[in-house]
C-alpha cells in the first residue's frame, strides 16, 4: 500500500449523508423489483414514488485495497410496501470474511442479518446504536420508524458486494412486517430456499 493523505467528511444528519464524500449510490423503487412479498403493493408504491430515492449512500473510498476501509452515510426513506417496511436491497460481502460497522444517527432501523446456512438475527438500531456485522453474515437494512433513518458505516475497502446469494435463495429467510400495533416483527419469507450444504461450506471457508 502507497502513503495517502488523511481525509475529513462531515456526517450531515438532517440531510442524510456525507459532506466530502467520494461516491454517490441512490436507489429507486423501481430498482427493488422482486424484493417485497406483495407484488400489487409494490406496483402501486413504485407508482406512487416514481423516480423518488428511496435510499442513497454517500461515501469516502479512498481506494479498494487490502487493508483500506470506506467509510460513509446511508439514508432510506419510511415507508411500507403492504405490510413489508422499506429496505435495502442487502448482500453479502463479495470476499466473506470482511465485517461492517454501522452507527445510528437519527431514525428506527433493524439490521436483519442471516448467515449462509439461514440463520436469522436482528439487531434495533437508533441514535448512537453501535451495530457489528461480523464476517460472512448477509445483512439488509430496514427502516421500521416514521423518519428517514439515517446511519453512519465503516467496512474493508476490499470487501465488495455479492447481491445474488440473496436472489438466488428466493430472498432472506425473515421479512420484517408491521406487527398491526405500529411496531415490527420478523415473519418467515415464505419463498425461501436453504443453500445447499456444499455452498455454505465454501463460502465459509473463505
Ligand atoms: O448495497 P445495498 O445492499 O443496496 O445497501 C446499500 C449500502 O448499504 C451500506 O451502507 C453499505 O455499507 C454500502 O456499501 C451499501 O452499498
Ligand atoms: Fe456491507
């Protein structure tokens, strides 16, 4: 690794992202086809938001290396599609073994996180939750308040993304509904397929 200068962002709470940041990633309804449960509720959001972000991140990447890290801000808008709360698209990280970390800045979030073999756990993050995703756990985030949630990451520069070991199991194991008393609660996803035991082995001896 070469010599860099050292950075400074400024995690901009009310706006929901990173001053100085690198990159920007934004996400539109219409590009979550295929997560949510209720097909026709999410034909009637998508046309309901249109071109509306749903959510954005703003990051510092420094560089993609071994030993870097990235550092930046998610924002998800609230929102439900159905019963089924607004949430990333999620993934697990391309090289495994690599964690994340995410601080709550303002708003109600879970961290569903699932692990190859399809164990579920969630974790409630709001302002100054700490959250660790260790190596090797999928994660997703989901906005279950009434405001933008709003959390500030930290994850290996050369972790990458693997979006398709979710679509390729049908989905996470859980969905994270209305509980019909303004709260949440996990319910299984009833498309959900278990990996293969060959799969889980090799992705957990990375
Ligand atoms: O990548 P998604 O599952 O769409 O989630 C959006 C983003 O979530 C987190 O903030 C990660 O640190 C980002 O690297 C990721 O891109
Ligand atoms: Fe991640």
């Amino acid at each position: 690794m070469s010599m860099r200068e050292p950075g400074l962002c400024v995690v901009d709470v009310e706006k929901g992202e990173l001053r100085g940041a690198t990159n920007r990633y934004t996400k539109t309804m219409g590009d979550l086809a295929g997560l949510y449960e209720d097909e026709a509720a999410y034909q009637a959001v998508l046309a309901e938001l249109g071109d509306k972000v749903v959510y954005e991140v703003t990051d510092y990447k420094p560089s993609a290396d071994a030993g870097d890290m990235i550092i930046g801000v998610t924002r998800m808008i609230p929102g439900k599609v159905g019963r089924e709360y607004f949430l990333t698209r999620g993934h697990i990280h391309a090289n495994p073994n690599r964690p994340e970390m995410y601080y709550g800045e303002s708003g109600h979030g879970i961290m569903l996180l699932e692990s190859p073999a399809g164990e579920i756990r969630t974790v409630e993050i709001g302002p100054r939750s700490l959250c660790y995703v260790p190596p090797y756990w999928i994660h997703r985030s989901v906005n279950v308040g009434s405001t933008d949630l709003v959390m500030t990451f930290a994850y290996p520069a050369d972790s990458g993304q693997d979006y398709d070991i979710i679509a390729k199991a049908g989905g996470m194991r859980s969905r994270i509904v209305d509980d019909g008393k303004g709260g949440w609660t996990a319910v299984d996803n009833a498309g959900y397929r278990f990996r293969a035991k060959e799969l889980v082995d090799s992705i957990m001896a990375r």
